[in-house]
C-alpha cells in the first residue's frame, strides 16, 4: 500500500508483470548468481553442507491432456472412420451443386466436422512422431539400432520392435516436454526443478530444471553449479534414496566432499556388503555412525 500511494495509486497489473518476467530471464539468473556469492562474502551463506533434492513443478498443463500411445492410436483409427464418410459426403454433394449450378461455383470447402476431426489427427499424429522419436533416443541409449528387430541374441527377444513405445507411453497435447509425476499430492504433470540448498541459511545456492522424475543425474551438476558460483566447494552433501549411486559416491570422495546419502534401508536391515560398491559401503558405514545418524 505505501508503494502504491507513492504512486499516486498506479500498480502494474499481473499480466505486465507476467510478461516482465519471461522478457528478462538471463539478467535474472545473471542477478541470481550474483547474490550468491555476496551472501558467502557476508558470511550468510557458510557453505558447510549442502542439501539437494527434485522438487515438482507442476507444469502448464493438465494431466488429462495427456494422452498414452495406445489410446492415441485407438483414437487415430476411430477418427479415420468418419473423416471417410464426411469426404464422400462432400464429394456427392460437390457432384451435385456442380449439376445443378454449373462447375464454375465453389463448392470445395471442408464441411467443419471434418475440419476438427482433421485437426485433431494432425495432433495426435504430432505427438505420436514426438513418442516414437523419444523412444528411438532411449533405445540408442541402450545399445539398440534400428535393424535389431525385436531378436536379442542368445537371451529373450525384445518386448518391441526399435522407436516403438510402449502402449502406455503417455504425451501431453498441451505441454510436450513436461512428464506425469508422482508428487506429494499423487500423480500430476510437472517438471522437475533440483535445488541445492544451504543448510545453514537456507539459501538456495544451485537450481536446475529437467523432465526427469529421477533425481540422481542431477546430484554432481548441482554440485557443480555451486563450485562455479560459489568458487570451492561443501564440506557435507545431504541427498535422499533418489541420489544415491556407486559413481555419485566415488565422485564425491575424489572431491573431499563428505556424502550422507540416504540407502532407502536405514530402518530395514541393511544388506550385505557389495565388494564392487565401496565407495557406497563407506558411505553406509558412515550412516550407521552416531553422526550419520544425526545427519
């Protein structure tokens, strides 16, 4: 209020600020790292333990705007139907004005059922290319090439053929990139923002964004966004189950960085010791400790 009475009663209204914001997102992030390390020359900001998780952003988008491949194929095969006998409609009733008005006259517009259903094919059809082109990414990942078939010399042959997903792969007709993700509140669409927290201040020293519900190939490139703001690095890394890895672990220990990662069994018996995880069992060592505990 005292803002607006220096203003003579001016505010800029949500949109101005919504527009504002997307306008400038590199001087923000710009401005962002340069907080940071004024709060460490502060000494608001001790950097003695970092805390990192995902946290859930719920996207732009519904969740009942996304559609799995096979539904999206059903709905492609029941739409064709109609879309057929509009198009013969059409042509009968193009023959028809012609005989009667002379073939001079337009009569070649797209009845409007025929329109939208067209328009949606072209969606689903958009967003099935979307799907195959994924999973033709994920396959290569794998080690598979577009001429395995679906044999798998000497085990089992594949579930599919190459770039096929699953019938449950699912895509969002409004937000592509975003993903369905378990949160606290259920299932939703979101995104997935990583934070890397000062344990101290709460400052959130690292941020990221990805459409991965999975956290552990965020831990080491928070750690690393920290370094390059911050200049050296933590002395603890707090992270929970999600985190946790053999590569992670190791990473950590060439760096001097103290890892409390959560195993996922801390009130279970722990399993046995795995001799090609030791990086990890030092770590499960330190948790059973009265300070790891704490931590």
């Amino acid at each position: 209020m005292a803002y607006r009475g220096l203003a003579a009663g001016n505010f800029p209204a949500h949109r101005t600020i919504a527009e504002f914001r997307p306008q400038h997102v590199a001087a923000f992030e710009a401005l962002f790292v340069q907080v940071v390390p004024i709060a460490r020359e502060a000494g608001v900001v001790p950097l003695r333990a970092l805390a990192v998780d995902g946290t859930k952003v719920k996207a732009h988008a519904s969740k009942h705007t996304a559609r799995s491949d096979g539904r999206m194929r059903d709905e492609e095969a029941r739409l064709r139907e109609p879309i057929a006998a509009l198009t013969s409609q059409a042509a009968a009733s193009d023959a028809a004005e012609d005989a009667t008005l002379g073939p001079d006259v337009r009569g070649d517009e797209l009845p409007a059922a025929r329109q939208r259903r067209e328009e949606r094919l072209a969606t689903i059809a958009a967003a099935n290319a979307r799907l195959d082109a994924r999973q033709a990414d994920d396959d290569r990942q794998k080690g598979r090439t577009p001429d395995d078939g679906r044999k798998r010399r000497g085990t089992t042959p594949f579930a599919r053929d190459f770039g096929v997903p699953p019938d449950d792969a699912p895509d969002n007709f409004t937000d592509p990139e975003s993903r369905i993700m378990k949160t606290s509140d259920g299932v939703d669409q979101c995104d997935n923002g990583p934070l890397a927290v000062d344990e101290a201040s709460q400052m959130m020293v690292a941020t990221g964004l990805t459409n991965c519900a999975a956290d552990n190939a965020e831990l080491l490139p928070l750690i690393d966004q920290a370094h390059a703001t911050l200049g050296e690095h933590p002395r603890d890394v707090l992270a929970d189950a999600g985190d946790r890895g053999e590569a992670p672990c190791q990473t950590l220990e060439a760096r001097d960085i103290t890892a409390y990662m959560s195993l996922g069994h801390e009130t279970r018996p722990a399993k046995p010791p795995n001799p090609a995880h030791p990086a990890t069992q030092r770590m499960a060592d330190r948790l059973a400790s009265e300070t790891g505990r704490a931590r």
